[in-house]
C-alpha cells in the first residue's frame, strides 16, 4: 500500500489546523520524504503533550499515542532527545488553550 510522503502529511495537518482556526508550527523540518512527525501540543498554560505515530500490532493500523506530557520544559526535552536519535524527524507544535490537535479525526492516521 503506498503511503504518504511525510511533507505532504505535515502540509495536510497544517491546512486542517489552520480550518479550524488552531495554530500550528513546524519547528523541526525533518526527511521530506520518509521523516518520523511529533506533535506537541502547548495549552498555553505551561503544560504540554507530545504525540508520536505509532503502529497497533492487534488492529494493523496506525495510531497516535502519547509520547511524554508534563511542563512545557520537560516536554521540550524529550523532543530534544527523540531529534539527537532521529535528525530526520519532523516536530510540529500545536497552541490551543482547549487542548485541541485533531489528531483523533479521520485521515490523520495515515
């Protein structure tokens, strides 16, 4: 099955979050092609989540689960760490007060 390229994955999300008046930067531009993509999302309250793409053995799908959350710092750290293993790794960081990503919706997934 073909997959996406990891640009046009990021290119996508952005146009979403943008639809939904969410603002979103990408503050690692990684493999434009095959990169790994974290989200972190900062509910401007000094807290955060970090989200990476998984892959569920039972379902064989791909699912997004929760990497590290906590203050903003520590969440900072582990993108730092997750990027000194993987330069080609995209972050994309995600500001909403209601804790919004759109991660759960349909398409965003792939």
């Amino acid at each position: 099955m073909m997959r996406l390229t990891a640009q046009f994955w990021v290119q996508a999300y952005l146009t979403r979050l943008r639809l939904a008046d969410i603002p979103a930067y990408v503050v690692a531009h990684g493999d434009d092609t095959a990169g790994a993509v974290l989200v972190k999302l900062s509910t401007l309250d000094g807290q955060a989540k970090v989200f990476e793409r998984r892959f569920d053995l039972m379902s064989g799908q791909r699912r997004w689960d929760i990497l590290s959350e906590g203050t903003e710092p520590d969440t900072d750290t582990v993108i730092a760490r997750q990027r000194s293993y993987d330069p080609d790794l995209w972050v994309i960081e995600v500001e909403d007060r209601q804790g919004r990503h759109l991660l759960d919706e349909p398409g965003l997934s792939e």
